[in-house]
C-alpha cells in the first residue's frame, strides 16, 4: 500500500475516534470537517476527481455550514 | 466575532468563489465536477453572504418570490428536456441540437443546459434548506451577533 494513503487512512481513523469521544462540541465539528477533507483527498488519490469535488463542496461546506447553525441555536437555548 | 476584517475579506472573496462555482456547472460535462457539485459551491456562497450581512440586507437582495419562480421553473424545464430526450431516443430525435465539437464548451448535446438547470435548484434549495435551520422559537435571523 501507498504510504501516502496509509497517513491519511490513520488521521482519518484517529479524527473519527475524537469526533465521537470530544466534549466540546465546536471542536467536534471542525474535527469532523478535517475528517471529511481527508476523505476527499483520499478520493483524489484514488483517481475519482468528480466525488472529491463534489465531498469537499458537500462534506465541508454545506455541512459544516449547517452544523454551526444548530450549535449556536444549542448555545441560545442553554442561555 | 463578528469583526469588521472579517467582514471585509469575505465580501472580497465571495466574487470569486461564486465565478469557480459557474466554472464548475458550465464545464461539467467535459472535466470534474457538474451540476450538484458547482450548484452547492454556489449555495454555500450565498449562506454565507446572509451569516455576514444579516438577514434583513440578504431578503432584499434574494427575493424569495423570485428564488421560488426560478426553482419551479428549473424544475419544469428539467423534466421536459429529460422527457424529451428519453421519448425521443425511441424516434431517433435524441440528437436535435446536435452534438458540436468533441472536447469545447459547445459540446455533448443537452447536458449543459441539463447541469446549469441542476445547478440553479441545488444552489436555491441548500439556501432555502439554511434558512429554514435560522427560522424558528430559539432565536431571530443573524448567525454571529
């Protein structure tokens, strides 16, 4: 196997694990959002330049985006 | 967190994330990308112009009764141009434009007009998805007060 893709596979298994064990959730999203930018480049490598254009469109911003919006409704409500 | 550098860049780098999203639906059929990918890089663009100026600035410059004409309308003519391919492979009238030249943007029969149609709705509907997450009992329109 490439060496290369090993990396990313393992930054991709670590943020996975510390996406699902943080307790701040701000930090939980951007953990996520860095997960999904190692899938896509990942995509990349594997020669799919169509699905990591649309993964980081999709993965990192739309979600991200959405993702924000409920955490600030979250810190509304707590107050 | 809602500074005046903050401001300032993203109004300046939001022209040219919007010209990539349009690179991105025009030239979907002859390299990466296509009518989903560039319409969210478009929709994400536009959600972050309302995080930016507010609410208030964004409903006038994005009128929802216009958004919601242009989105039926898309779809509309989505369906009639697909139907028509699909029926009229049967006749053998499923090259009716013709197909240009292989490899520039005039090319591919009617999956252009196809993507720019494809990328329209998913550009509205992220929009629409984003505002509906803003609206609600917990709090009004600005994201970063």
């Amino acid at each position: 196997m490439d060496i290369f893709i090993a990396i990313v596979l393992i930054i991709m298994i670590v943020g996975s694990i510390a996406a699902a064990k943080t307790k701040n959730i701000l930090s939980a999203i951007i953990i996520f959002m860095v997960y999904t930018l190692m899938m896509s480049i990942l995509w990349q490598k594997l020669n799919a330049p169509d699905l990591a254009i649309t993964e980081v469109a999709v993965g990192t911003g739309i979600t991200s985006i959405l993702f924000l919006l409920t955490y600030r409704k979250i810190k509304v409500v707590k107050k | 967190m809602k500074s005046r550098i903050v401001i300032n860049i993203i109004n300046l780098l939001l022209p040219f994330i919007q010209v990539f999203g349009i690179y991105v639906i025009l030239f979907g059929h002859i390299s990466p990308g296509g009518g989903f990918a560039g319409g969210s890089i478009l929709g994400a663009s536009m959600i972050i112009y309302r995080f930016l100026n507010g609410s208030e600035k964004t409903d006038e410059k994005f009128k929802k009764n216009y958004l919601m004409k242009i989105i039926s309308s898309a779809l509309v003519l989505y369906g009639m141009i697909k139907g028509s391919v699909f029926v009229g492979a049967f006749f053998g009238g499923h090259s009716i434009i013709g197909t240009g030249v292989p490899g520039t943007l005039l090319s591919g029969g009617f999956i252009l007009p196809l993507n720019i149609l494809i990328g329209a709705v998913v550009a509205i509907t992220f929009y629409f998805i984003a505002t509906l997450f803003e609206e609600g009992d917990a709090g009004h329109g600005d994201v970063m007060d």
